[in-house]
C-alpha cells in the first residue's frame, strides 16, 4: 500500500541550501510546467506528474500544499471548464478541461506557497490588479503557442479571463493566508 509522508522531509529540518533555495526552485519548476503542458499538451502528463512528485518530495511545507493544491485547482479547473462551455476558449482537443490544464492548475496552486508567496504581502487590492494582467497574459501565451483558441477574440477573452482572475487571484492568495495561519 501506498504511504505519503506529509511531514517535513529529513533535509528540510536544517539549514541545507535546497531548504534555502526550494522557492527558486518551484519557481523553476512551475515554468517548466507551464512551457511542457502547452507545447506538449495531452503527451506532457509524464513530465509534469514527476515534477509534482518531485515538488511533494521535496516541499518543507507539505502540510499546507496539499489542501491548497486540493482547493485552489478545483476552483481553477472548475472556472477554465466553464469559460470552456461557455465559448470564450476551445482546446485543440475538444476537450473541455485537458489533462495537461489540470496540472498547470495543480502548480500554480503550490506555487503559492512558496514561488508566488510574496503576494501574501502585498494588498489584496494590489493582487487583484495583478491577477487582472497576468491571467489574460497566461492565456494569450497557451494561444499563441496553439494550446487553445480564443472564439470570441483575443480582446474580449482577455477581458473575460482578467475580471475572472482579478477575483480569484487574491481569494488564492487568502487562502493560502488561511492554510499557513492554521497550521
């Protein structure tokens, strides 16, 4: 049977330079994520689950990624599935939520533990004014590279995507405020 371990992995407890440096390296490993699952779309799921296992492995903050990475994508995912039946994106494979998406979703949301967890400080106004710009650019990226196609036009679903991502990015970031305040 399979066991997770959600405790702080041995090396997390000193000062090692990976416990230092871990942020960078999610970081890393998020645009990794990111390039693999656009340009590879439905043949990236290898990379991007050894990434996640490899974040899981490695995280000093295992506790607090898992429900943020529990909650933070069902939100997502549940958002993108809608935007894609309502029209303002199609995927190249029909489908409404590829496999690839879901795993960006699942980055992201531990990215914000560590790598994006420099907008817990900031005001949530401020995060929203954030989320506004760089979700629409996320989006026009996947499209540029082919991983979706935007119906309505790149104006209009970049419109859409900003005013979604400017609530939910900072209802993301609050969570994650909860999660570390409850831990």
């Amino acid at each position: 049977m399979l066991k997770i371990n959600l405790d702080q992995p041995s090396w997390a407890a000193g000062s090692s330079w990976l416990a230092k440096h871990f942020l960078w390296l999610n970081a890393l490993m998020f645009q990794l994520v990111w390039f693999t699952a656009i340009l590879l779309q439905q043949d990236a799921w290898p990379y991007v689950t050894v990434l996640l296992l490899l974040h899981f492995y490695l995280s000093p903050t295992r506790r607090q990624d898992l429900p943020l990475l529990v909650g933070v994508s069902l939100v997502g995912m549940l958002l993108d599935s809608t935007l894609s039946l309502t029209g303002v994106f199609v995927f190249a494979d029909q489908a409404v939520l590829p496999l690839w998406l879901a795993f960006i979703w699942f980055h992201f949301a531990v990215a914000l533990n560590h790598s994006l967890a420099w907008l817990r400080r900031l005001p949530l106004l401020l995060v929203a004014l954030m989320g506004s710009i760089s979700g629409p650019l996320s989006y026009l990226g996947g499209y540029r590279l082919g991983a979706v196609e935007l119906p309505l036009g790149a104006f209009s679903s970049a419109l859409i995507i900003g005013v979604l991502w400017a609530l939910v990015l900072p209802a993301f970031v609050h969570f994650s405020v909860w999660l570390k305040r409850k831990n």
